[in-house]
C-alpha cells in the first residue's frame, strides 16, 4: 500500500500489530487520529502510556492490577474457601462479567503446551501450590476453568496430581 506519508505509514504498521487489525483497519484508525482534535490523540496516547507504566500484576493470584494486591483478592465480600484457576486475565474478566463467581481466582498465565515450549515451569503453577500450601486453612476448593483442549487437559490433569495430596477438593468446569 502506497503512503501519502512515512508518518502515517509508521502508525498504520505499529497498529495493525495489534490482534485482529489488519493494514485497511489500522489506516482507518489513523486517519479517524489524524482528523480528531489534537487533544484527543494525546488522551489516547497518554492513557496507553499510563497502561503500559502503571500496570502491574497481583502478588496472589497474578491478575492484571494497578496495585499490588487487584480489588478481587483484596475484597472483603469474596468467598476465600474458593480459587478458580483460569488460563489468562481475559478468564478472569469474562468470569466477573457473568457475576455469578464469588470467589478468588488464580492466573496461570497460559496453558502447558511443549510444541511452544511451555511446560509447568513457565507458568504460576509453583505460586498456585504455595498459595495452597500456605491459605490451606480457608481453601477448601480448586475449580480448573481451563480451555477443553489437550493442552488445557493437560494442564488441569498437572495440577490435579500436584495437589492430590492435600485436602482440598478439586472441581473441573
């Protein structure tokens, strides 16, 4: 695609390496930039600055937070007795927007998969175990809200026979 500026065509490939934008969407985008008031294009860029200074992840369960501790696991209305372990953050954010979960969660931060190179060791399966470990007292279920796929499987089935020993009951969705 021909460019009427080295500008634009700068900001059309930083965009479209974001997921699902292709070259035709993100040169809509920046032509949208380009025609608002200057005002708002730096909003926009002071916001994702922020995002990417601020951003930090929860020192229990690995959620994305602004603070050291998200405002799940610091909730004084959660039930504690339970910790759903999910893949991603995403998990995390479809599960609240159902409201149906009272509880904890645990972000492992994928899922085992050897054909890219993840095993157990690449995810926050030792802090899950530790969390374990150590809130032993008020966990009293582990709910796997895993992907159904093999590497999901896999990953549940891991962490199943990690905790198999402790008393905790371990539920699969």
């Amino acid at each position: 695609m021909d460019y009427s500026s080295r500008l634009i065509e700068e900001a059309v490939n930083q965009i479209s390496r974001l997921p699902g934008i292709g070259k035709k969407t993100a040169l809509r985008l920046v032509l949208h930039l380009v025609r608002e008031k200057e005002e708002s294009t730096f909003s926009l860029t002071e916001a994702l600055n922020k995002l990417r200074s601020g951003i930090r992840f929860c020192v229990h369960c690995h959620n994305i937070s602004d603070t050291e501790v998200c405002s799940i696991c610091s909730g004084t209305k959660r039930d504690r007795s339970l910790v759903c372990v999910v893949e991603d953050a995403n998990d995390v954010m479809a599960i609240e927007n159902t409201a149906q979960f009272r509880g904890l969660y645990h972000v492992l931060g994928g899922v085992i998969s050897p054909v890219n190179g993840i095993g157990p060791n690449e995810l926050k399966i030792e802090s899950l175990i530790d969390r374990l470990n150590h809130g032993q007292s008020e966990i009293k279920e582990l709910i796997l809200a895993l992907s159904p796929t093999l590497e999901g499987d896999t990953t549940a089935f891991y962490i199943h026979k990690r905790v198999k020993d402790l008393p905790i009951k371990v539920s699969v969705i």
